[in-house]
C-alpha cells in the first residue's frame, strides 16, 4: 500500500480530511449496521440535540506504524469503555464496545495510506464522537443518535524535544462534584475554553484546576491528568472522582510499577504539598506526557527540581517505555496493542 506524499514531519496537530469515516445512527431504539462512507460533512435539522443541549461524547486515540511495520492502536477497549461511561452519563443510547472497537479497526483500515511511517515522529488521530440528531425543543434526551468515526494524521506533539512548560492555578473550576468531570463530554472543554484564552493571554501554557469543594486539591487540566514524581522515585498521581480517568495515566501507573520497579500511589494531592514533589507532567494521548517545569500561583512560583530544559529523569523513562510499548520497540502487555494489519 502505497502511503499518501505528505510531509510527515512537518504536521502540525491540525484537521486533515482522510478518505473514510465511519457512521451508524440510533432510531426506534436501536443503532443500524453502519458504514464507511466518504463525505465529511453532516447535515443536521437546526434543533438537533446536539446543538441546543450540547449532547455529544467524544474519544481520542491515535494508530501508529510499528517498527515492524505493522499499524496499531493502543488499548481501544478502553476507550470503548469509557464512551459507553459518558453515554449513560448523559442518557445517550451506548454503542457496543465490540463494535466501537470494529469501527475503530474499519475507519484506520480504510484510511491506511494516511498512517504516518516508523520513525516520522507524525501519527493517525482517531476522534470517535457520538451526539444527539434529531429536533429536541424541550430540555430532555435526544432520540435519534449519530454515532461516527474520522482520523487525521497528526505531527509529533514535542517538535525539538520535550521542553517543560509552565502552568498556572487558575480560577475557574473545571468541574463540579457530582458533575461531568468523569466522562469525555463536549461540554466539559467548551467550559474550560474561556480559562485555557486567558491563561495563554498570561503567558502559560495550560491551567491547573483544583476541586470546586475546598480548592485545596489538585484536580487536572482542561485535557490532562497530572502526574508527580517525589524525591524518592515515587509515581503519585491525583485521585478524585470529578477527573477524567486517563487511559494513558492508567498504563503510565502499570509501567511505572510492572517495567520499571518505581512505587506508585493514587491518591488525593493536595496543593500545598506540590511544591516538595520532583518532577511533574501532564499525561494524555496526544503528548503521552508533557513536563512541567513550573507552576505559578498567583504569583507566587512553584518550580520543580527537574528544571526547564528537559524532562525529568522518572519522568522520561515513563515516557520512553510507553511510547516503546506504543512504537513496537518494547514487548506489551496482554491486550494492549490492537492491530490493524
């Protein structure tokens, strides 16, 4: 197969349209057989659900080129799980997890030729999405449902290396308890949309949200989990039941444990201890881990002894076995590695 002529080094993380994508609609209480079709583009009646009550899900998850050559995703069970979790959150019919993960195969399968090669840096995004498509006047739960599936090849998230970032406390809460926070919801990012401006307007590169109860605990960011490295080698990473549980957090936790021999502990953190940890970073699937080098609160600064030249030590061998696992350089785990062809 013959690959598309695209720069693959030069990709930014940016919208391009691939050759298929992959539909199945929900009516009369059950969801059709779907297809591949290629048109992009979605007609909706201007009282969609989707459109007056903000009823969609969404997921995220990327194919690669192996080192073998063969293309895969990462733990796509997972992300069928967690969009059946955020269906049921906003009374939205679930898709079935097996098929999730066959629309999945399908819509890569089709688009192939746009999966970047080993060793590009550059890789396929995977936005599954699923939202409410038929007239919803009144504030209740759509009846008709689209649910769909589209890739873009995307460039490496750190372009000359992964530099650590600096982060602010911010404000705003991102989620309040007994909400959303838990569940990939549009409107959970259209809220947070306001603070991420302003926070780049401040000059930095993401927010620190803590809980809306106390605010005396650590949380994540718009669209990261947070993870910290203390003094003696430990991974601890955030536990609340207002966060999103981050498939790339749960298998940094595995690697850390089961490839690397580090002690790790979920719990809850709280701010005031943040400033004795080592080293820091944002998790998620488009950067696996990003470093963060300092935090401000209100001007007071909270800076990590791994610095702002380079990834901490812990830190990037996290970074280095996950994304080996990713790449086909490192044996995985049973089941983590699905694979396309």
């Amino acid at each position: 197969m013959e690959k598309k002529n695209i720069d693959w080094s030069n990709l930014g993380f940016g919208y391009i349209e691939t050759d298929k994508r992959y539909v199945a609609n929900y009516k009369d209480g059950k969801w059709d057989d779907g297809e591949l079709i290629s048109d992009a583009n979605i007609v909706l009646n201007e009282c969609a659900g989707v459109l007056q009550y903000a009823q969609t899900v969404f997921e995220g998850l990327k194919a690669y080129t192996t080192e073998d050559g063969r293309i895969v995703t990462f733990r796509p069970d997972l992300n069928a799980q967690r969009m059946e979790d955020s269906a049921k959150r906003l009374e939205m019919p679930v898709f079935p997890k097996e098929r999730f993960v066959d629309a999945v195969t399908k819509t890569v399968k089709a688009n192939a030729a746009w999966v970047p090669p080993y060793g590009s840096g550059a890789t396929l995004y995977i936005r599954p999405y699923m939202f409410g498509s038929d007239s919803v006047i009144g504030v209740s739960p759509a009846n008709e449902y689209q649910f769909r599936v589209f890739t873009t090849p995307v460039g490496p998230y750190f372009k000359g290396g992964a530099k650590p970032i600096t982060i602010k406390i911010s404000d705003f809460d991102r989620a309040a308890p007994h909400g959303t926070g838990h569940i990939k919801a549009g409107l959970n990012y259209a809220m947070s949309l306001h603070a991420i401006v302003r926070a780049h307007e401040e000059g930095y590169a993401e927010n620190m949200y803590l809980d809306a109860a106390t605010r005396t605990k650590v949380e994540e960011t718009g669209g990261a989990n947070f993870i910290f490295i203390t003094k003696d080698k430990k991974v601890v990473t955030p536990k609340s039941s207002s966060i999103l549980p981050s498939i790339t957090r749960r298998s940094l936790l595995y690697v850390a444990k089961e490839y690397l021999g580090l002690e790790t502990e979920e719990r809850e953190v709280y701010l005031d201890e943040v400033k004795d940890f080592a080293e820091c970073g944002l998790c998620g699937t488009a950067a696996v881990v990003s470093p963060v080098g300092k935090i401000v609160d209100h001007g007071k600064e909270i800076c990590f002894a791994s610095g702002m030249e380079e990834m901490g030590p812990v830190t990037k061998q996290l970074y280095d076995t996950l994304t080996g696992i990713q790449m086909g350089r490192i044996e995985a785990p049973e089941g983590w590695i699905h694979v396309i062809e």
